[in-house]
C-alpha cells in the first residue's frame, strides 16, 4: 500500500519504529516484587514532587488484560498505525506537549522564515 506520495507505507508491525505507545499500567512493575534502596532524606521533597507529577501525568492505572483484545485487533488490522497509544492518558499528554511546541515554532517562524535567505 502507499500513501500520499508515493511513498510505501510502512508495516507498523515489523517496522523497527513502530509499536505501541503504553500509559501506566497496574502492573507489579514499581510494586512489592521491585527492591530499591532506602530513601535519602535529602531527596525526600523531591522524591514527592516526582511521586506527585507521576499520579497527576498517569491518572488511573490501566488494566493490563483489557490490553489483550485492542493488541490482538491491531494486529489482525489489514493497515495497523506506526504507533498507537493505549490507555486513557498518552493522547492528552502528546497533545499538550505537540501544543506547546507548536506555539514556540510559530513565534519563531518569523526568524526561520528569514533563515531561508531570499531567492
């Protein structure tokens, strides 16, 4: 297949840039099973803060076996994406930051406009 172009689309499944784009899941990833070293006092703010910032950026934690059917049907897809993000939190995370960058692009074009050099 092609897309616009002429250029061959590339399979997402066997595509070395493809893949899934997770949320956090409530997976025993950061839970009882992981051994981490004790807390420096020190860093005890920080650790907070990061705590925090992470709860806020991943809401609620996904259901890993809710995650079997969407994989299943991505890949049984006759045109699957390069990337999908799964769960309730990556789009509003990508959007915000595509957001913010695109505003900085923008206020900028002026001097990328004149970068070009005249013809």
């Amino acid at each position: 297949m092609s897309r616009p172009g002429g250029r061959p689309r590339p399979d997402s499944r066997f595509h070395p840039g493809g893949g899934f784009e997770p949320a956090a899941y409530a997976t025993d990833f950061a839970g009882p099973s992981v051994r981490t070293a004790t807390p420096h006092p020190a860093y005890a703010e920080l650790l907070t803060h990061v705590q925090q910032a992470r709860r806020r950026r991943h809401g609620t934690l996904g259901d890993p076996a809710a995650t079997r059917a969407a994989v299943l049907r991505l890949v049984d897809e006759a045109e699957p994406p390069l990337r999908v993000f799964l769960g309730d939190g990556p789009l509003a995370t990508a959007t915000a930051e595509y957001r913010t960058r695109l505003d900085t692009w923008r206020s900028w074009e002026p001097l990328s406009v004149e970068a070009h050099g005249k013809r």
